[in-house]
C-alpha cells in the first residue's frame, strides 16, 4: 500500500509462495533455503516457489520455479497472537544465481530504531479497511516496494498494547501511508542489505499510527542455523 513499483530485479532475493496463484512471500537466504512466516504454511506438495519474478503474469525468462523438499515452521508458532511466526522452507534443488536470483545475508545485529528499510511484495496495492469491506483488494502485477523506517518498540506498544512480543518488530510512517498489506505475509522487511523482518500483522494497511508489525529476524538467528545443519 502506497509503495511503488521496485526497480525490476532490485530484490533478488524475493520469494513467491503460489499455489495457482501467488499466497504469501518469502525471502531467500541461500541457495536452498527460503525463510517466510509460519501463517503462511501450505501443503508443501501443491506449493510452489518462484524466484526471479517480476511481473508475475509474464514469464520474463528469469523465474526459476522451485519445488519444496521440506518445510519445518517454529515449535513455538502461535496461530492466535503470531508470536513466532518463522519457518523455513528447504528446496528439492538449490537455486541458479543470476543477475535476478541471489540470497539475502541474515542481519548481524538487530535494528534500531529510526533504521530505513524497504518491504516488497506482491501484495494488495490498496486498503479498504477505511471502508469496513474486508476482503476487497487490487493484487498488482509487478513488484512493489515501500521505504518504511523501524519504529521503537515503545512507540509500537502504544499501537498495540500487550500484543507484542520480543519476537516482532515494527516498521512504518506515523502518519501512515506505506505498508505491507494481505498476501505481502512472509515477505523481507530489509534493511543495509539485509533480513531484518518478515510481514506478519498489523491493523489495516497504512493506517496512520499502527504501523505493521513484524517477524523480527535477529532473534532466530540460532533456531535457523540450527534447523538448516540439520537438514543439510
């Protein structure tokens, strides 16, 4: 929502999750492996995954469809409050990286607040939850970008009180405007060149003073490292 179209390519590492249509995102963080949010778990024998997209109703000749060889979400995954909402997805080949397919490094540290960084997605371009009507959305066509910076996790809770957790983070514009929105799920919040959040909640898309909330990377490092040693 209010984002733009991202310079095609720009986000190498962007992941869809389809199932005849694209689901959710995710993020790609080797060449075998694909980080997203536990929500969006799917048979993993009808799902998908295409890397290298950009218009996702023209075959542009650098998509690489991928299947699915395992995917293991968080134990502590809760589907009610979306506390650990993370898991991974290995592939039943590894990636070709080109020019449109690279993997995203993990974060080193974890984000201030103040940090710029950019969600993409395939997501709904325009909120009606202005208008109360649910489920009407306008899914684009080709990628979209927003520039949000992290919000404080104290400027956060006063948007959501007592529905955080150290595992989320939130990112966005006081007043509003750019967001991620339904089916951007799982998709990268990246901030300097790496992994920061994944799209998880929030209250409607882009509405001023509750900025989205997500899946904070840094605090899985460990479960993910320890997940892909073992499943190598």
């Amino acid at each position: 929502v209010g984002g733009y179209e991202c310079t095609p390519h720009s986000q190498p590492w962007m992941v869809s999750l389809h199932y005849g249509y694209h689901f959710c995102g995710g993020v790609l963080i080797s060449e075998q492996w694909v980080l997203s949010a536990a929500q969006c778990w799917y048979n993993p024998y009808s799902m998908q995954l295409i890397v290298g997209d950009h218009n996702v109703r023209m075959f542009e000749g650098t998509e690489q469809l991928l299947k699915t060889d395992n995917i293991i979400w968080h134990p502590n995954y809760n589907y009610q409050t979306l506390d650990y909402d993370i898991m991974l997805i290995k592939l039943f080949h590894p990636v070709k990286v080109t020019d449109a397919v690279r993997p995203i490094s993990l974060p080193t540290g974890c984000p201030f607040a103040g940090m710029p960084c950019t969600v993409s997605g395939w997501g709904s371009i325009y909120s009606d939850s202005y208008l109360g009507l649910g489920g009407m959305s306008f899914m684009p066509f080709h990628l979209q970008c927003a520039d949000v910076p992290v919000v404080s996790d104290e400027e956060c809770e006063k948007s959501y009180p007592g529905m955080l957790t150290r595992r989320m983070l939130c990112a966005g514009h006081p007043e509003g405007g750019q967001d991620a929105c339904s089916s951007d799920s799982g998709s990268p919040l990246v901030c300097y060149g790496e992994v920061h959040g994944l799209v998880s909640w929030g209250r409607g898309c882009g509405l001023p003073g509750y900025p989205g909330v997500y899946t904070k990377v840094c605090e899985f490092l460990y479960w993910i490292r320890d997940v892909m040693a073992a499943n190598p």
